[in-house]
C-alpha cells in the first residue's frame, strides 16, 4: 500500500511530458509512453493529501473557505479578490493551482493569457475534486483563446500536447478534453 502511494504520488507530480512548459519546476519531464496508473479523480485525491501534509487543519480550512466563497460567486469582484487573496497567501497548495486556473477563464486579453500561462507553469500538477487537471485544463483553455485570437499555430501545439500528453484528462463533465477538440 505504501509503494502504490509512493508511486501514486510521483505519477501525480510527473504528468507533463514533452511540454512546452516542461522547464518549470511543477513539470518534470516523462518519457512519452509512461501509463497513468490511476484515474483522474485518484490523482486528484492524492493531491489533495498532499496539501495534508504542508499545510495545518486550520490552513487547509481557510484555503477551502476561500476557494468555495469564490466558486459560488464565479464573476463577482469578491470572487476574484478570494481567488487573489488564496494564491498570495498559500501558492503552494493544490486550490492555488484552481484559483489561477479559474481567474484565467474569467479574465480577458493579455491578463486571460498571462492567468493561463501561469497555471500552466506553476501549477500543472494541481487537480480540481472532479479530477480535472489544471495543466491541462489551462491548455485547453489558452488553446481555445489562441484560436479566437487569431494564433492558430499557437493553438494547434496546445491542442497536440493535450492528445499526445494528456490523453486521460477531462473536464468538469468528466468528457475527455482530447474528445471535445477542435478537429
């Protein structure tokens, strides 16, 4: 039991292989043909434990209470200020990954663009409760603000690390992001 999760925990830090982001600390390189031991939702749990170990019941409460005071109000001004307010006070904890994933989506322009990459980079390896992968999760979404944005190539080499590297990652509807792109 021990090993699985020793090896659960690595396969959760190790998921972006052949990134053009794979230089960053949260995104140590894999070889191309690696297996997913687990499903999404599994290595989401296993993120989540590791803020159980960094981060004390008190910490881990505030960091939840201000991620969920955030989410119930997505668009609102408070909701962006939570958000804020979370990744500057814990930036190492799983929801930090959430948050800078969600300011992404609601943001526009050059800060959308800038709240995405950050995920990306910083936080490839954090995980939503649905299982969703921020790192591949803010590919997804930076891809789809490329294309509107007239950056096709950029785009199309988003869309290609998310078939090749992220084969099992999903959205919140549990639908394969390699299944809803664009063809």
């Amino acid at each position: 039991m021990k090993a699985q999760l020793v090896l659960l925990t690595l396969s959760v830090t190790l998921i972006v292989p052949g990134s053009s982001f794979a230089d960053s600390p949260a995104a140590p390189k894999l070889t191309q043909d690696a297996p997913q031991k687990s499903t999404p939702r599994e290595r989401a749990t296993a993120r989540f434990k590791e803020d159980a170990k960094i981060f004390s019941a008190e910490q881990r409460q505030e960091i939840e209470r201000l991620y969920q005071a955030a989410n119930r109000q997505l668009k609102t001004p408070e909701a962006r200020e939570n958000l804020k307010q979370l990744v500057k006070k814990y930036p190492k904890s799983n929801r930090a990954g959430c948050a800078v994933q969600y300011l992404g989506q609601i943001s526009s322009g050059k800060e959308r663009e800038a709240y995405l990459k950050t995920a990306i980079k910083e936080h490839a390896d954090c995980y939503y409760g649905s299982g969703v992968q921020v790192g591949a999760y803010a590919r997804f979404y930076l891809a789809d603000y490329y294309r509107k944005n007239g950056k096709a190539q950029e785009a199309e080499a988003l869309y290609k690390e998310i078939r090749e590297n992220f084969s099992d990652a999903v959205n919140h509807k549990g639908k394969l992001l390699r299944d809803i792109l664009p063809k």
